[in-house]
C-alpha cells in the first residue's frame, strides 16, 4: 500500500472530485428544469454532463497528461533534447578523470559505468557514441 499510496489518494482524489462534479450538475440541472417547469430527464442529464465533463478533460487533462507523461517519456528514453547536457557532463567528467587519475582514470570510468550506466536496461549515453562505440570511455 506505502508503494503506491501517491496513486491511490490520486485516485481518491480523482473519484471524490467527479462524484462531487456530478452530484452538483444533478442539482444545478434540477433547478434549470424547474426553472423551465420541464420534467427532469435523467437521460438528458447524463448526455449534458457527459458533454462538460469531456469537455473538462479535453481542455485540462488531458493537456497535463501530455505534458507530464510525455516529458517523463522522452526523458526516460533519452531524447536528445533531454539527454544532451547530460551525455556532454559526463565526457567532461570522463576526460578529467582520465586526466587527473592516469592509469587510475580508465579503472575509475569503468567501475562507474559498471555500477551506475551499463546495468539493469539503462540506455547507454548516446551524445558521444562516436568516441566511445564499446560504452567503456574507451576510444578507438
């Protein structure tokens, strides 16, 4: 449950605020029908509110969950819009490593890569594949 609780008191969230959606449309929908001296019609109530209610999501919804979902996607899987400044930090730091530890540097770069990047379905750095086509900081 401690897993997922950000998941469910969005859904909590979620089902309070449609059932509170709904049941104000009921009422404000019977005083419009009483206003009109018309016999309400449930039928009708569910068309109108179906129509706001997807109106509501088309316009701020689902707008967010483009935008977050999206940009978590793309950052996920790299793009090199997200993965540019990342990938060029970490050649960088590659280089200064090499630099600074030698012998030392090449074993260092290894051992990182080894714990942190190249395990466990991580993508590799794609931003300087050319210099290092093997993935080790290693260049041919």
């Amino acid at each position: 449950m401690k897993k997922y609780a950000y998941g469910w008191i969005t859904a909590l969230f979620f089902l309070v605020s449609i059932a509170g959606h709904w049941a104000f449309g009921w009422f404000a929908y019977l005083d419009e029908q009483a206003a009109q001296h018309v016999a309400p019609k449930v039928s009708e109530y569910l068309v109108v509110m179906g129509r706001d209610t997807f109106e509501n999501w088309q316009s701020e919804f689902l707008q967010l969950i483009w935008q977050v979902v999206g940009l978590a996607y793309f950052l996920y899987i790299g793009s090199p819009a997200s993965k540019e400044n990342d990938d060029r930090t970490e050649a960088k730091i590659d280089e200064i490593l090499k630099l600074v530890g030698r012998d030392r540097g090449e074993a260092l770069i290894a051992d990182i890569d080894r714990r942190y990047l190249r395990h466990g379905g991580h993508a590799m750095p794609h931003g300087h594949d050319a210099a290092y086509p093997d993935g080790r900081g290693e260049s041919r």
